[in-house]
C-alpha cells in the first residue's frame, strides 16, 4: 500500500519508533517526487544500516556524497 510522502519529520518518526519498513516506503516516495535529495536518501541509508544492509546504505551515501563533490566543482555556493 503506497503512502503519501507528508513530511522528513514523519518519516523520522517512522525511523525512530523503529517502523523500518514504512519509513523505507515514505523515503523512497520522496526520492521519486525528488530524484538526487539528499535528506532522503540518507534517511533511507539509515534504515539500510539498521536493518543489516551497511553495503545499500553506503552506496546511498556515496551517491551523495558524489552529487555534492560535483555540486562544489560546478561553482555551487551552499549557505
């Protein structure tokens, strides 16, 4: 069943009452609304982790951590 995507706030409401499923479902909403958002997909790399899947949730994390080394080499000021 989808869920609507309502805030990160929920979503790490989801994570902390240790609902991993359902906040794997809500970030991965997020991530089709927003491709590349990088909240998103550390939050699902969080849920990786705490599920027993370190490899998933690194290469979550190495996509963003890629994205924001292109954002700098592309003059992006970050505030």
């Amino acid at each position: 069943m989808a869920k609507t995507f309502a805030s990160f706030k929920d979503v790490g409401n989801q994570l902390e009452n240790h609902h991993y499923a359902d906040a794997a479902e809500l970030y991965r909403a997020a991530l089709k609304m927003q491709p590349g958002n990088a909240a998103a997909s550390m939050g699902l790399a969080m849920v990786h982790n705490r599920t027993g899947q370190p490899e998933a949730a690194l290469k979550l994390l190495q996509g963003v951590w890629k994205a924001i080394a292109n954002s700098k080499n592309k003059g992006v000021k970050i505030k």
